[in-house]
C-alpha cells in the first residue's frame, strides 16, 4: 500500500475492537472469581489473551481479517506506548518495554493458537498457567480460565465477520460455571 493508507483505513475498527477486548479482560469476576492477579502484568495478561483470542478469529478469514488482525494488534501496542509514558517511564525506555511486550505478547499468542488447536486440554491449562499465574496458578483456575477461553473461542467463531469488520464484536461474560 502506498504510505500506509491500507492500515489507515482500518485503524478505526482496530481500535474499537480493541477497546471491546480491553473491556472484557477488565470484567471483575476474572479477578474474583478466576483468581486472575490484579496487577499490572496480570492485566496485561489478560489483555493479551482476549487479543489473542480476537486476532486469531479475524486471522480465520483473509484477506480482511487479516487487515483488521494488524489493526488490533497495532491499537494494542499504541496504547501500551501511551500507557507506559502516563506511567512516567522515560522517553528512552519506552521503546525497549514496548519491544519486551510485543515479544511477550506474541509468544503467549503463539501458545494459545497451538494449545487451542489441540483436543487435549492440558497445553491450554498449561499455557495458560505459565502465563497468568507465572506457573502457579490456584488449585483448579487454570483449568476454569481455559474453559472460559475454549467458550470465548466458540463464540467468537460465531460472530459474522461483516459483524467483526464493522467494529461490533460481542464477549461473553465470565460466569460461575466458569470457575
């Protein structure tokens, strides 16, 4: 594209899905009831997981989800930018944490698409483990957090991607049945 004006035309809708899945990893019962740490890694853990989650549903239809997979993904690393220097990290720092992020992000997305193209449920349970709970999660979470990724898989999968491409997507809310 010359100078960029296809990813322009999609900034848009990358933010406001993006915004959709920041909203859903904010919902109170991952923290209460799944035992997800309210902390700053925990929140960018799971912001990371429900882009993840997002990115690869729209990665399941080229040439435009594809498009809009990079949109969400470049809103999502805009706003840590901006985060980190609300935060009051300096200039020069801001790029390498940016880049320490972006690696984090794409490994733990890397594992979730290999976990959730398994049957099994261990690799997702273990992933998930790792990367939420840094290896130790709460005796059953893991397995309660991969049920509700399982669920949210299926549901996005549901959403039409004339839906998705206009900017309206629709997370479930984390229930009881989940933990």
């Amino acid at each position: 594209m010359v100078f960029g004006f296809g990813r322009q035309r999609y900034e848009r809708i990358g933010f406001t899905l993006y915004a959709a899945a920041v909203a859903a990893a904010r919902h109170p019962a991952l923290y209460r009831d799944l035992g997800v740490p309210d902390t700053l890694d925990g929140r960018f853990d799971l912001v990371g997981l429900y882009a993840a989650l997002l990115i690869l549903r729209l990665e399941a239809e080229p040439p435009l989800g594809h498009a809009l997979a990079q949109a969400i993904f470049d809103a999502m690393f805009s706003d840590m930018d901006v985060n980190l220097r609300e935060m009051g990290v300096g200039d020069l720092s801001v790029g390498k944490r940016v880049k320490a992020m972006w690696t984090a992000f794409n490994g733990r997305a890397a594992a979730y698409a290999a976990a959730l193209a398994e049957s099994d449920p261990a690799p997702l349970e273990a992933a998930l483990a790792r990367n939420i709970w840094r290896g130790n999660p709460p005796a059953t979470l893991a397995a309660a957090m991969a049920r509700l990724v399982r669920s949210e898989q299926q549901n996005l999968a549901s959403q039409k991607m004339a839906e998705l491409a206009a900017g309206a997507v629709h997370f479930l809310v984390p229930s009881p049945a989940h933990a």
